[in-house]
C-alpha cells in the first residue's frame, strides 16, 4: 500500500526502510526508525561507521575531483583538522559529545578529528547501530517500485545485488565529497597544478611553493594557515573582500589577501580583479562541494540545480514521493548532528503515521512560497540550504512537528559566541574563549543524560 501523506493517521505502523550511509546522519537516522519500531538496514559503502569523520591519507587520482571514473575517497578531512564547533553543540541531544577516558582520547574543548570518529563509534554501540549496517556495500539505484515502495540495488565487492523492496529510503549520503571548482578565465592554458581541498591532507607537498587558495569558508582558514608554515607564497582570493583588508596578512610574512581571480596565462601569472599579478606554482579551490545522487531514480520528481535539491518540503520531503523518500542532512550553516536528529525523528514519527505530512499539494505550495521567498530576497538558488541563524527556527519547526523539546537556548547561544570569537581570534579560537558561562550550562544540561 503506497503511503498516505495525508493529515488522517491510521494506526502507528513499523516500516521496513533502508538508509544510506553510515555518517552522523545516518546512525542517528537508524536509531530513530528503531526506537519508532520500524525494521532498518543502513547500507554504507565504507568499512566502518563515521563518514566524514574516517580520516584517510588516501587521495582520489584526480587532485580536481572531475573525473567521474576516479575511485572516489569520501573523506575531505586534512590531518589537523580540529572542529570549528565546541564539543558541547556537536553531540546528540541524549548521547553529549562529553570527554572520555582512554587511549588516543581528545580532551580538548575543540577537538582532533579522530575525536569525533570514536564518539560517532561510541554512539553507534551504545545503541546497537552497528549491527544494522551493511558494509562496503554501495547503493547503486534508488527507484520507485509498484505499489509505492522502493526499489534498491546495492554493490558489495563488485557484485551488483538482487532489488530489495523497501517500504521507505533515507538518503543520509553526505554532500562534502563531490568538488566544485571555480570558473578561472584561461585555466586550460595555464601552466600550474591545481586541486581541490578534498584532496589536500598535508601541508608537505607545498614546501617552498608559491600556492593560491581560492575560499573564506572554515577549510579554507585551516588549510591556508596549515600551508604557510612550509610554503614560499600563500596567496588567498576571496570573492567578497572589504578593500582594507587587501594586501599582506598582519600576521604572515608569506600570507596575502586578493579579490577573486580575474584570469591566468600560459606563462604561469594570475591576475586578480585588485590588478594585483602572481607567479603561482598552484591553485588549491577550497570552492565547497556539490551535492550528487548518482544512485537516485526518481523519473524528473527530484532533481539538483545549481546546488539547490528539490523541490523539497523543509528540505527533507520531496512532496510527490513523500514520505517514502526523505533526506538528511541537507541544509548547511548548521549545528549538523543536533539537526539531523532532529531530521530522523520526524521521518520517523511520519513513517509510522504518528506524525502527520500534508497533503502534497500543501507541502508543494509551501515549497513554491519558500523559493519565491528567496528569490524576491536575491538569494541565488546555490544559497537553498544554507541556513545559518535560521536554522534555530527551522530546528524549533521540526522539534514541534515532533513534540519534542525545543532547541536548548544555551546551544545556540553558544554557536553565536564561537561564530564571532572565530572571526575576532582566527589563529586562537579554539583555544581561548569566553562562553564558560554556557559551558556550565551545557554541563547541567548534560546531566540528565550522563548520570
Ligand atoms: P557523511 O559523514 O559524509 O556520511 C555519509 C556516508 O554515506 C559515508 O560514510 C559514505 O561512505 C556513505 N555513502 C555515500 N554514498 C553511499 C552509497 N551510494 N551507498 C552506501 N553508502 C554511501 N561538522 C561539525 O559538527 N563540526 C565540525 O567541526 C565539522 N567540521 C567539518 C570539516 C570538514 C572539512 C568537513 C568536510 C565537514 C565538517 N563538518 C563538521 C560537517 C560534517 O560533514 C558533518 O558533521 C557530518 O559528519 C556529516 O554527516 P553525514 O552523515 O551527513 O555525511
């Protein structure tokens, strides 16, 4: 029987659903199906839970990332990466990111990758995640089947599957692992080597290198610090930089800010919109990421244009294959683990008919009103799902469509207070702030789940 996405609510109904991918959004994903009472199979292409957080020193063969036949790695962590949030906003609301004893254990407010990968591991055992997960198995088709179900086709070692059919799919794939890259005037004749910061690791291979870093985004910050301390020449270009802030870095002696890149010439110059000309041996485009579904067959009901995925209603329900096909993880800007809790909560409840969608014409509506929203403000359709201070009031939205508790005050108030501590003490943040205050609160909140 297809499923209803009207506003009735006939019996609650446990659902047999796959998800796809072992990622935070993932793992919170099956544990809330579960505790709804639904049946899951998670299908992870990987070897072990934590998606992004897996870091490898592995990089693809093509340093872009624009060949589609490369072997694509999944990770775009480098090897000093320390989170850009404080432990206390990342974890889940009823299992906290608190430190933990044992070996290789980060205590650090702001901690190491691998940090994060074994609180992902700690999360998935507690809750018996790791048990639904098929690894290294890759979903390879995602399509309607009769009835209203889903049809799913998976890869494991080569062999490509039989279909299973599933009453519901839950896209948890992650959207850092597809490069975009910046459009440069003459790049094909320009001589240097370029890359895309999926693919950059270490700071090693830069040595005495003169290296334009194309970004403002976290990565970008990070990687660019990471490759002054060996290379020759860092040169950033940021597409919206004030004029006073062109020029060399107050803090470098080899760092120097640009407005975007005007072109490049086959003799190895790059010219910048400043008229400001470098000799560079390499552009790293720290330029985001795409989101991609190769997997997805949806007949046109769900498309990616310029970075927008829709239409989608609250960017988890495309409204003509709702509820059987919802995404997490979407939106970015974001505290991500708390949301996409929030996220799988609501898939869940309206999956087994304990929560209420509307009709599809409602939801289309809605989703209608919301582009011409953004249109109206400028907004570019690649902005869709980014959120920023919105996403309090979208978390709220949701946890109400959940009767949960609303979004706790102290945790937004915190990611405000790093936001601008990050951009007050760039090289520091991490290890000097002045929200202790909400850390106590973080802490008494905590409670009610660690004793
Ligand atoms: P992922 O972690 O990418 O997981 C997706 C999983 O799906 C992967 O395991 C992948 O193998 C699997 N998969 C994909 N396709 C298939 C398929 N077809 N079949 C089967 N399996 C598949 N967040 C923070 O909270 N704090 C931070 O400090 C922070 N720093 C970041 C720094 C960097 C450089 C990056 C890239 C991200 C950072 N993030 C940070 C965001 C981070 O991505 C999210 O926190 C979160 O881990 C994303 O989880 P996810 O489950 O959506 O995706």
């Amino acid at each position: 029987m297809p499923l209803p996405s009207t506003a009735r609510l006939p019996p609650l109904v446990s659902r047999h659903v796959a998800v796809i991918g072992a990622g935070a959004g993932g793992l919170v994903a099956a544990r809330e199906l579960r505790r709804e009472g639904h049946q899951v199979v998670v299908f992870e292409k990987g070897d072990q839970v934590g998606g992004t957080w897996v870091y490898t020193p592995k990089v693809e063969s093509d340093p872009l990332g624009l060949d589609p036949n490369r072997a694509v790695v999944v990770s775009s962590l480098y090897k000093s990466l320390r989170t850009n949030l404080p432990r206390e906003c990342m974890g889940f609301r009823d299992f906290p990111f608190v430190t933990r004893d044992g070996k290789d254990r980060d205590p650090r407010r702001f901690p190491g990758h691998w940090e994060v990968l074994m609180y992902l591991q700690d999360f998935a055992t507690e809750f018996g995640i790791t048990e639904l997960v098929r690894f290294e198995t890759e979903v390879v088709s995602v399509g309607l089947a009769e009835g209203g179900k889903w049809k799913v086709k998976s890869k494991s070692r080569d062999r490509i599957g039989a279909d299973e059919i599933y009453d519901a799919v839950v896209v948890s794939n992650g959207h850092f692992t597809e490069p975009r890259i910046a459009d440069i005037p003459g790049i094909n004749s320009w001589p240097g080597k370029q890359m895309h910061s999926h693919n950059y690791r270490i700071p090693a291979p830069f040595r005495d290198q003169v290296v334009i870093l194309i970004g403002s985004a976290a990565s970008a910050v990070d990687i660019s610090r990471d490759i002054a301390r060996v290379a020759k020449e860092v040169h950033i270009a940021i597409r919206s930089v004030e004029d006073s802030t062109l020029g060399k870095h107050p803090s470098y002696d080899n760092m120097w800010l640009h407005s975007m890149i005007e072109s490049v010439h086959d003799d190895g110059r790059v010219i910048f919109q400043d008229g400001s000309t470098v000799n560079a041996d390499v552009i790293l485009h720290c330029t985001g990421y795409k989101y991609h579904f190769p997997f997805l067959e949806t007949d046109g009901a769900l498309s990616v244009d310029d970075n927008c995925v829709g239409p989608l209603y609250e960017h988890v329900f495309p409204p003509a294959l709702a509820p059987g096909l919802s995404f997490i993880g979407l939106p970015w800007k974001v505290l991500p683990f708390p949301m996409f809790e929030l996220q799988s909560k609501w898939i869940a409840g309206v999956l087994s008919y304990r929560i209420a969608l509307p009709s599809k014409e409602e939801m289309m509506e809605k989703v209608k009103a919301f582009y011409s929203s953004l249109e109206a403000s400028g907004i570019p359709k690649r902005y869709t799902h980014n959120m920023a201070i919105t996403q309090f009031d979208y978390n709220n939205w949701v946890a109400a469509q959940c009767s949960c508790p609303s979004f706790e005050e102290w945790k937004k108030q915190m990611y405000l207070v790093t936001a601008k501590n990050r951009v007050v003490r760039p090289e520091t943040y991490r290890d000097e702030w002045e929200d202790d205050d909400f850390i106590l609160q973080a802490q008494e909140d905590f409670k009610k789940f660690t004793t």
